[in-house]
C-alpha cells in the first residue's frame, strides 16, 4: 500500500468512527483526572468538547477527594466519582474499579499517566479507552496518544494536549475549560461586588511558584485608591493574607477572604474584578475557566510549559532579563537552589501595575 493510499484509508477510518460515535446519541463517558485542583479544572475543557459533539451523552468525572467541589452541579455531568487517596487508598481504588464495570461505560478517557489510573481504564469494560502512551498500562488502551511535553520552541497547552486524547472522535480544536458556579455561589460574593475591585490569590504549594509576600504587599500598597483589594486563599493560606493585609497598611481596602470562600464562590468573585493576580498555581485556572482578566506572575517556571491563563485578558508578568538558572524546574521547589529567588525578586511592582 502507498504511502498516499494509507492516509487515505486512515482518514476514511477517522472520519467512520467520528459518524459512529455520533450515533450513539446514549453514549456514557466518563473522564478520569486525579491530579492537583487545577489540572482538574483544565480537564473541563474536554467535558465542554464531549458536550458540544455528543449532547444527549451521559458523562462522568473521577476525581480525588477534596476537588469534588469544582464540579458541583456541573450542567454537563450526570456523576461526579470520587477517589480517596489519603485513607485506604488500594482498598478505595479497587471499589472504584468496581462502581466503573457496573457502570459500563461506552468510552473512558484517560488525562494521567500513573499506574493506578491505568488500571481503572485499562479493566473498566469500556468499549473504548483512551489515554497517553506514558502510561505504564496504555498497552492495554484501545486508543493510545503520544503525550508531547511543552517547549519554548513548540509550546503546546495542556488543553490542546488533552484535546488529543478526543480529536477522533470530535476534532482537533479544544474548548475552553469551564466552571460553572450556583446561583448561591454567586449570591454569597455578591456582596463584595459594591465596588471596583482587584483579587490577589498569593499562596502556592511551592515556594518558587509564590510571589515573595514582602513583593505582594509592596505592589498592594501602590493599587490606585479607587480599588479594593481581596486576598483569596484555602484556610492554609490565612496567616499569609493576613501578614499582607496588616503590612500594606491600606484598612479596610484590604479584605482578607482566604478560607471564607469554596472554589466555585472565589471564581464568581474573580469574574467581575478588574483584575486577579495570581501565580502559576490553581486561582489562575479558575480565572481562565471564567473568561475572567487575570495576571500571572511566573516566578521559577515558565508559561511555555504549557499551562498558561486562556482568558480573553491575560497577561503573564516575568523577570525582564535572562536568568541561566530559570526555569529551575517543572512543578516548583521548595527553595531556590541558589538561595538569590531572582526570577521573583527582580520583578518590579510596575510591571503589575501596568495592567490595570
């Protein structure tokens, strides 16, 4: 067979399972993402892309337990499944599996690469499983996707990598991710909506990832007059917003909402400030989800690691010059190697300032 005669019958193969697949007006998906709070949020994007090509399907989302709440009364999904991790976590796992093969679902779709996730795709009895081909079990898929990682060179975002997985059976293009917070969400932040404001979401899991405090509040304290400023944040984070509350000296401009707020209210809230400044942590993909305008601060990691804000207003804030020792990694660390944190410190308070 020629090489021209070969992709046509690929396309020709493409183009049957995607009229397949849209006969199945009952499809059942279900979507398996495990990882951090904002990977699960950038997986929604695949939840709006199954919608928008599959509208009478039934879809579900796994999920680890304490994330649960970011989809809450999702209008596009049927059942929200829950793994707990920290408590009995194999013994967890394998009720899983079980509650999947009951379920019988026609495709699963998998965002992960680790074992444990490989097994609940690989012996869930779906017709189709889907996943990337750095998982250890994805001999087993019916469909496997070389997962690329992002470069300066040939940036790739996690939505268009995850989109991947699907462009079979929908196409290449992925959608936006997506939350979708309750009229009571929207309700319980309505108050903090009087006046123009800014969020400031400052905390993140590691410390290179973090915009110095010391840098927040100096920033804080040059916010026009006519702004206030809302500090979000999990309960973890309320000594931090309450140090940059106090330091910046500003009184009640200032207004420390770190653990008073679940993650669908802190994204109504982020949805109509003039601005949220977050770092390369979680805040940023709830602003995303919302279309919401949103400055990222990218302090020892890059956005062309591929996992950048998607709002229609973004902007990304980085050290100016070239630093040999940036990026130092790809998830953060708990400490600059070189003990300088150049690639914050040397970050200027105009530099944010300049977006508003």
């Amino acid at each position: 067979m020629s090489a021209v005669t070969k992709e046509k019958a690929d396309i020709s193969v493409e183009i049957l399972h995607v009229y397949y697949f849209r006969l199945m007006n009952r499809s059942t998906f279900l979507i398996i993402q495990t990882a951090f709070i904002g990977d699960v949020v950038l997986a929604t994007s695949l939840v709006e892309k199954l919608h928008q090509y599959f509208p009478d399907a039934q879809i579900d989302f796994l999920l680890r337990k304490g994330n649960e709440g970011l989809l809450k009364a999702h209008p596009y999904l049927r059942e929200v499944l829950i793994w707990e991790k920290k408590k009995d976590k194999q013994k967890n796992l394998f009720e899983l599996l079980r509650k999947i093969r009951a379920n019988k679902y026609d495709v699963v779709i998998n965002v992960q690469r680790f074992m444990a996730t490989g097994l609940l795709t690989a012996f869930s009895g779906a017709g189709e499983t889907m996943g990337f081909n750095k998982n250890p079990l994805s001999f087993l898929f019916t469909h496997r996707v070389r997962h690329i990682v992002s470069t300066p060179d040939r940036p790739l975002h996690e939505i268009q990598r995850n989109q991947k997985l699907i462009e079979k059976i929908t196409d290449s293009l992925p959608e936006k991710p997506r939350l979708y917070p309750s009229h009571a969400d929207r309700q319980k932040v309505a108050e903090y909506k009087q006046d123009a404001y800014i969020c400031v979401a400052p905390a993140s899991v590691w410390f290179t990832k973090q915009f110095p405090a010391e840098k927040w509040i100096s920033f804080i304290k040059k916010v026009p007059v006519k702004y206030k400023v809302y500090l979000l944040g999990a309960p973890g984070d309320l000594d931090l917003c309450e140090k940059i509350k106090l330091q910046s000296f500003l009184g009640d401009r200032v207004i420390n909402l770190a653990g008073k707020l679940n993650f669908l209210e802190s994204a109504a809230l982020q949805e109509s400030a003039i601005m949220s400044y977050v770092n390369d942590s979680a805040p940023m993909h709830f602003a995303s989800a919302m279309n919401a305008p949103v400055t990222a601060v990218y302090c020892s990691t890059m956005p062309s690691f591929g996992f950048g804000p998607l709002s229609d207003k973004s902007h990304i804030v980085e050290v100016k010059e070239e630093l040999p020792c940036r990026p130092c990694g790809l998830h953060g660390r708990k400490e600059c190697p070189l003990i300088h944190f150049d690639c914050a410190m040397k970050i200027t308070d105009e530099q944010l300032l300049s977006v508003i």
